[in-house]
C-alpha cells in the first residue's frame, strides 16, 4: 500500500511539474485574442472584420494575425514585437496568398493601430486600421 500511495505522489509531483505556467511577463498577452479591425484602404475605402491574434508558440518576440486584410480566417500574417519597445510591432515583409504585405503597428490605450502596405502585383494599396477588441 505504501508503494502505491508513494507512486501517486511522485505521479503527480511530476504531472503538476510538467503544466506550463504562462509568462505574465509576456508582451504577446496584450495582443493575443479576438480584434475589431477597422480598416482604411486607399483602394478599398473603409472595412470592419474580425482578426484573431494569436502567440507564435517558436518566437518568444512573434504573433501571428488571422484574417489580416480580410485574406481568410485560415490565412495568418507574421509579426514581431519590438525587444525595445515592447508596445511597437513590425509586419516583416512577406506573402501571402499572392499579397505582399509590410508595416508597423503599436498598441496604445486598448488598441492597436497599424499602417502597412498590400501589394497584389497590380497596385500598391496603403492601409491604416485600428483594432479594438472583440469582446461578443
């Protein structure tokens, strides 16, 4: 009985152990969950539609966003947040779906303001938005 019991405990010493505890530290937390975007393009004048962020569990620094542009819910975007200034965020270039996007953001006061750029290969189109978040 005693081996039992003795085996219980090590069972969970080693299971409570092994849980992860999230780092309250992390900048990402401020970033990750569901957003409002409202968008202003140059080609596309004003859109609203959901994003979703999410932590990019291989770069302690990266997020991604899904639904950037309003590409697809399945497509994600990559970003960086800046080591320096944890509030700022860089959209490195890269393609998605044939997109070519880059730009730079910051949260401030429970939102997130971003101006990038998508080029489709036709035309540059020139974007600001605002997220706020998605609290339905």
């Amino acid at each position: 009985m005693k081996n039992i019991i003795k085996s219980f405990f090590i069972c969970l010493l080693l299971f409570l152990l092994s849980c992860e505890k999230e780092d309250e530290n992390d900048i990402r937390n401020e970033f990750e969950g569901n957003w409002l975007a409202n968008e202003k393009s140059s080609l596309l004048d004003q859109r609203v539609y959901e994003v979703m962020i999410t932590k990019d569990s291989l770069n302690a620094s990266g997020i991604y966003i899904y639904n950037f542009y309003k590409i697809g819910i399945e497509q994600k975007v990559f970003s960086t947040i800046s080591s320096t200034k944890n509030n700022f965020l860089t959209i490195p270039n890269q393609t998605i779906k044939s997109y070519t996007i880059e730009g730079v953001g910051e949260i401030k006061d429970e939102e997130i303001i971003l101006n990038y750029f998508i080029n489709d290969g036709n035309e540059i189109d020139t974007l600001k938005a605002t997220y706020t978040r998605d609290n339905t």
